[in-house]
C-alpha cells in the first residue's frame, strides 16, 4: 500500500449493482477517481449517470480476483456492499488482498443468523423469538433465507403444516437448513442508516427508510375473500426504498442502540464495526423497537437521499449521501496519515 497523502494518488471502486451509483457519485464529490467493475451486458447506467470514470467488464464473479491486480496497480480502494458480499460471499471478501474499506471480518456476523444474533442479544436489543424446529411453531413466523439475497423467497407460517408446504418451493434451503424462522411481529418496519466513524469515533444517523416489497406491499389492495379466492400468497422481494422521517422522540433510544451495537462489536472483531451499517427494525404501537437483523455495510435503502436527508442537512449544510460519507472518511484518513484504520 502507498502511503501518499494525495487523494488524487487513490481510486475508490465497488461492483455495479445495489448502491453503486451512490458510492460512486459521493467518491467523485470528494475528488477521487472511480472505477466500476460491471458485469457485461450491465454498463448502462453507470455510463448513463457518469459516475465512473473508468468501467472495468467481468462475465462472473470470479474473474474479481483477476482484475484485482490491476485495481491494486491503480491503488484502488473497494467498498463492499450488499450484493458485492452476496456475490463474493463473506469468506472469499476475506481473501481480498487489494485494499477494502470497513472491517472483512465483520461480515461474517450479518451472514450467520446465529452469530448475528448474539451479537445483537448482548448489545441489549430487543429481538424477535427465533424457533429452532418448525414443529414448535405456535404464532405467525416469517421464514429467511441465509445472506444477502433482497428478501428473496421470504414467507410467513403460522404452523408448523404451513412451513413444510411453503418450503417445498425451496427444496435446496430445506436440505441444508439453510433459514431463519422469526415471530413475526406486526408493527411498522423502520430501517436505521448508522454511520460510524473510525477517526472521531462518534455515531451518526444517517437516514431511514422503509422497504417497498414485492407483492407484500400490494396484496392491501385487494379485498381478503378474493385473496383466499386467489390463493394469493405473500412473498418479500424488495424492489425499491421509501423514506421515512422518525418521531424526534425516538431518537435518544435509535442513537443508544448503534451505539451498543458499535460497543459490542468491538468484543467479537478486532477493531469493531465501523462506516455504515444499518438495523432493521419493527417499531410497536407501544414503541417497543424490535431489531431482526443487522447489515454490517451501506445498504440500497440509503438510494433516496444521494443528496442528503433531512438529517445530514441538519450536520453539514451540504449534500451528504452515505456514499459521499464513506469517500470523506477515506479522504480525511488519507490526508491524515492514517489510511490504514480505516481499512479492513
């Protein structure tokens, strides 16, 4: 690794999906050149929106590991997002050599429900009851599927006749157990933006947002009789992210949470988590805020406010996507001689 203090010496470059765009558009605001490498077939917006100065093709996810050396050559610095860390999975992002931003080994916790959940358990967070075996289904469940995959194949049971007659559909989750069985808990689904500095070490909100799923979010649109006439099943694959503005008195609790979450991860991974992360939440007509999982990375619900939300506004004056918030930290570590902290 170069140890200049010059941006300009630097690039910042993820994969072209997920949150890509916005990486890529808050690195040029902070004067770095950008790289995408992009899936062929895939180039279209990131050539459309001008966010990358260089484009890089693959055919599969493999060939990452080919292109690596010359990301390296070019000192390029990776972001990790959602469907980069689908794609690679967390064990092979741990063979990343060329440099990547936020903790490798952090990401591993996000993959593993179990893990994922003490984790969370011992921060203090509420969480929803996990059920081990499907015969012990006694309430409504949601089932999920391992990794980040969009909420793909999600579905709700409330016995246990119900869970094995959905997961036919799933055969290969079904062998290897592959999945999470939650109580499912009714109350507004409200997604925490974090955002953690490694070189003041202070938490910021950045946004929240709420999922737009499909065809969950359009079965309230038709009546129940023709629902069960229909057979109308409810599935949770997102396709899109709709902003949300808190009640200002929930902030002091949100606030604690990723602060708990940040403090507790410092005992599992050395050097803690840190950049962005978000906790998906269940808020309860009494408040009570349940979390059921942790993204330990940007998340695509941070798309809408690529200039700002109304919560950076309120810290910077200035446009300020979680995107343009991950390439100032780098820069600020960059210019300040302390690159590495900031590197995983």
């Amino acid at each position: 690794m170069i140890q200049s203090r010059k941006t300009s010496d630097y690039a910042i470059c993820t994969i072209g999906s997920h949150s890509a765009l916005q990486i890529l558009k808050g690195a040029k605001d902070e004067d770095f050149k950008t790289i995408c490498v992009c899936f062929k077939g895939k180039t279209q917006p990131y050539l459309s929106y001008k966010v990358a100065d260089e484009i890089i093709e693959i055919d599969t996810i493999e060939e990452f590991f080919k292109v690596e050396k010359i990301l390296m050559q070019k000192n390029a610095i990776v972001i990790p997002h959602g469907s980069f860390v689908s794609y690679l999975g967390h064990e092979r992002v741990k063979k990343i050599k060329m440099m990547h931003y936020g903790s490798k080994e952090i990401l591993e916790y996000e993959s593993d429900r179990t893990k994922e959940r003490q984790w969370l358990t011992k921060a203090g967070l509420l969480m929803p009851k996990v059920f081990t075996h499907p015969e012990d289904i006694d309430r409504p469940v949601i089932v999920k599927f391992h990794g980040a995959k969009g909420g793909l194949g999600y579905f709700v049971a409330k016995s246990p006749d119900e869970f094995y007659e959905k997961m036919k559909k799933f055969p290969e989750h079904e062998e290897d157990k592959d999945y999470a069985i939650q109580e499912y808990i009714l109350g507004v689904p409200v997604y925490i933006h974090y955002f953690h500095s490694k070189l003041n070490n202070e938490l910021e909100i950045m946004s929240f947002d709420k999922r737009y799923e499909s065809n969950a979010d359009s079965i309230g649109r038709i009546a129940a009789k023709d629902q069960l006439t229909a057979d109308i099943n409810a599935s949770y694959t997102i396709i899109g992210n709709i902003p949300i503005v808190v009640r200002e008195s929930l902030l002091p609790d949100l606030f604690k949470m990723g602060e708990n979450v940040v403090k507790e991860s410092k005992k599992i991974v050395n050097g803690g988590l840190f950049g962005p992360f978000c906790l998906e939440t269940i808020i309860k007509k009494d408040l009570r805020i349940f979390t059921f999982e942790i993204s330990a990375r940007i998340v695509a619900g941070t798309n809408p406010f690529i200039e700002g939300s109304p919560y950076t506004w309120l810290r910077y004056n200035e446009p300020m996507s979680t995107g343009r918030r991950i390439a100032r930290e780098i820069k600020e570590a960059i210019e300040g001689g302390k690159l590495e902290k900031v590197l995983g």
